[in-house]
C-alpha cells in the first residue's frame, strides 16, 4: 500500500481503496468526524422517510414486494441473495427519490443514498452493531471519494451518473467489510458490482433517476454476498474504471495521484437546502435574495447566465410533473422568487404550480463566457438579473455550493421532512437513535425508523 507523501496525495488504487475500506478502525476517525457521519445518517433518514409522500414510493414498494408487515430481518442465514438487493434497491431508490440528499463534491453526486441503503440492510439481517455500521459506512464513503477525486468528473462527462457508478463501488466496500471479506474477495466483487450498473443522465427527471441509485446500491450488497460464497470478478476493479473512463473519454482527467484528505473532514459531506438537482441551487438562492428587494409581481423577464453543466443536465424548459420541475431551472427558480422557506412543501406538493409555471416562461438562460466548460466545474456561479415593468434590472450573483450550514439547520430539515408524512411524534426518536448509533447493540430500532 502506498501511504500519502508530503504533498498530500495518494495513489487511487484498487489497493489503498480497500486497504481504507477494510482496515481502517472506527478510532481513526475524530469525534468531530464521527458527527458529521451521524449527521449524514440523520439526513439520509430524514429523507428518505419524506419520499414516502410520493406515490411512487408505494408503486416501489410493490415492485420489490416489500408491502405488507415487517419482515424479520436479523441474522438471516445463509442470507438471501435477492431479498437483501431488493430492500437495498427500495431504500436507494427512496433515498434519492426527492432529490434532497446529501452531497460529495469528491464524487460528484451523492454519497450516503447507495452505501446506507445496503449497509443497513445487510448490517440488520447480520445481527451487527451500531458501531459496525458506522464504521463500514465511513470507511466506504472515503474509499469511494478516493476513487471519486480520479474518475468521477470523466464519468460525469461521458453521460454517466456518478451517484449510481461509484454509489455502487460504496455499497459494495461497506458490504464487503460487514461480510468481513478478505481483500482479494472484495476487490473481486467490486468488479462484479461495477459490472451491474450504468446509470445515466439521460435519466434526470424521471424515476429512473433514482431507481438507478438504488440499482446501484442493490449491485454492492448482491456482489458482496456472491463474493463471500466464491463467485468473484478481477482483482483490478478501479484500474478498470480508470481505463475505461480515459479511453472513452480522452479529452477528461483521470487521476491516479489524488487528494489523501477525508470526506468526513468539514464540508465533505454537505447537505442539501432544496430538493432539486443542485444545479438549481445557485439560481433559487439567488431568486431568494432579489424576493427581499422587489415586488415579483412587477417581474417582466428574468435572465439567467450560469454554467455549460446547467444547459446539457437541467433539460426541461418546463415541466411537465414534479419529477422533470426537479431538473428545470425557471420553474425551480420561480418557486424561490414566489415563497417563503422552507420550500420542501411547495417542491413536493400533488401537483405543478400553476403561478410558478407562469413565471418560468419568462425566463431564459444562456452559458456563462467564463463558464463554458469542465475546467470551470469547481468555480461555478449563476447570475440572475430580473427585469422589472419599469425598466429597473436587479441582478445578483451565486457562486458556490449552495447547503446547510449548521447542525440546527440540518436539524430543522429532519423535522420538516418527518412533518411532510405527518409523523412528527416520531421526529425526536429518530433523532436520538442516530446519535447514539455507536451504542446500539442492534441496527434494527434505526431500521425500524426507516420502515
């Protein structure tokens, strides 16, 4: 295993990806790191529990058959092959249903979704502690965001969806490390994860979306469980990744030396303000600060300069269901110019809204000149300028990744997503379950909130 030098950087490698994911202690991680987990299991939860609100959660549901009472689910053996990538498929895709969990920048997409969803499934049926979740959880999502700081903007830019391509290399290494696999048996069924999934942004703003994050996470768990009884892919899987990512997209960095530091330090996991792609973020922050300065009712037309990753992924100039308004940018955008926070009743309510619709057509967009391409994808903004029926233009700039920025707030987002499927009661409870994850002798009270 080669150790980070002085400038900080590590070699993305099969090897030192599971070397973190295998080997490394609970104890490595500070307190302040094991917070900021617990805080992302938080999130996770929460939103995953308010995706319920959506009809497709029971169409899911369904789908998997996993309606009717609650399945017994500790220390199941031999386990389940299928029944345990079901229920990680169900919860992957609720987790990423709303659109409102958690980020990565070193992934480009979002970490907890697939790696929770399995971990805590297979965790449960294992019989495993609290604080055996916690640990192959963080060890995951940093081996993830070692190989995320390689590839991960190459396979962003090849159409690929990062959250479902490296979400399953995630869910696969916390798998891997419940099952207690060996590293050449990991290694093995890291390829076989990465074998099963393909997630597109072709997808953005339909189901697929999601449930392609859930396929994702049910690829690690169903791999890890194979690979435990033999069956096993190459030994090689990120080497793989990074061949085939430079050689079907050339003209993107892929790095085999990259950034040591991790994802648990401060602001490496970063929570969501808005349920919609995060690329409308900029642009409802920025429609929030005029709304304090005008009248909207006096809005003429609304101009939006931002960057090219705006014009190729949020591809529907209007939407036609809650789903697309996710990836639209004037209708997310007039959402925030018209109401008040918090915006989660108004982003996932039944229907379309009519005024919000009315004001996305008088909007446009056009790429920014210093924003034109990926070697801007780090120094992003977005620029509003709102011409009034007096001729005034107001104009104000985002730059920035747009999240929460206190435990209070990520608190206050937990209550609002318990509040919007009317369970409340359960709200301090679940709360308190989270934090005390590393005394749980069993996952099952944090999986009983969940179900």
């Amino acid at each position: 295993m080669q150790t980070a030098g002085a400038s900080g950087q590590i070699a993305a490698s099969t090897a030192n990806v599971l070397h973190i994911a295998l080997e490394r202690p609970l104890d490595h991680y500070s307190q302040a790191e094991v917070l900021r987990a617990k805080d992302a299991i938080a999130d996770f939860l929460a939103v995953t529990v308010a995706a319920r609100v959506e009809p497709l959660a029971e169409t899911a549901a369904r789908a998997f058959r996993l309606t009717g009472s609650p399945r017994t689910r500790v220390a199941q053996h031999p386990l389940d092959v299928e029944a345990c990538a079901s229920e990680s498929a169900y919860l992957g895709f609720l987790s990423h249903l709303l659109d409102f969990d958690d980020m990565g920048g070193s992934i480009r997409g979002h970490p907890s979704g697939p790696v929770l969803s399995s971990a805590l499934t297979l965790a449960a049926k294992l019989g495993a502690t609290g604080r055996d979740l916690l640990a192959a959880y963080m060890t995951a999502a940093d081996g993830m965001a070692l190989v995320g700081r390689s590839v991960a903007t190459a396979v962003q830019q090849r159409g690929l969806h990062p959250t479902a391509v490296l979400g399953a290399l995630g869910s696969v290494l916390a798998c891997s490390r419940l099952l207690g696999l060996s590293p050449e048996r990991a290694a093995g069924a890291a390829s076989l994860a990465l074998a099963q999934v393909a997630g597109t942004n072709a997808n953005f703003g339909t189901p697929g979306k999601p449930m392609q994050v859930g396929l994702g996470s049910a690829s690690g768990c169903r791999a890890a469980i194979l690979a435990s009884s033999g069956i096993v892919g190459a030994t090689d899987p990120v080497e793989s990744l990074q061949r085939q990512t430079r050689s079907e997209v050339p003209s993107f960095r892929v790095h085999e030396m990259v950034g040591a530091g991790s994802t648990w330090e401060e602001k490496g996991i970063r929570f969501k303000r808005f349920p919609s792609c995060a690329l409308t973020h900029q642009s409802i922050e920025a429609a929030h600060i005029i709304r304090q300065r005008i009248n909207v009712s006096e809005t003429s037309k609304i101009h939006v300069t931002g960057s090219y990753r705006v014009a190729t992924m949020l591809k529907y100039p209007l939407p036609q269901d809650l789903l697309q308004a996710k990836f639209c940018l004037p209708y997310c955008l007039a959402i925030g110019l018209l109401y008040d926070r918090p915006l989660l009743p108004r982003m996932v309510s039944a229907s379309l809204d009519e005024e919000a619709l009315r004001l996305a057509r008088r909007v446009t967009f056009e790429v920014h000149s210093d924003l034109t391409n990926v070697d801007a994808i780090d120094r992003e903004f977005t620029e509003v300028a709102i011409t009034l029926r007096s001729g005034e233009t107001v104009l104000q700039r985002v730059s920035g990744t747009v999240q929460l920025e206190s435990r209070a707030e990520l608190r206050e987002k937990f209550n609002q997503c318990f509040a919007l499927v009317g369970a409340e009661d359960r709200e301090d409870g679940a709360w308190e379950t989270v934090h005390a994850l590393d005394e749980l002798a069993s996952v099952e009270d944090l999986l009983a909130h969940v179900y």
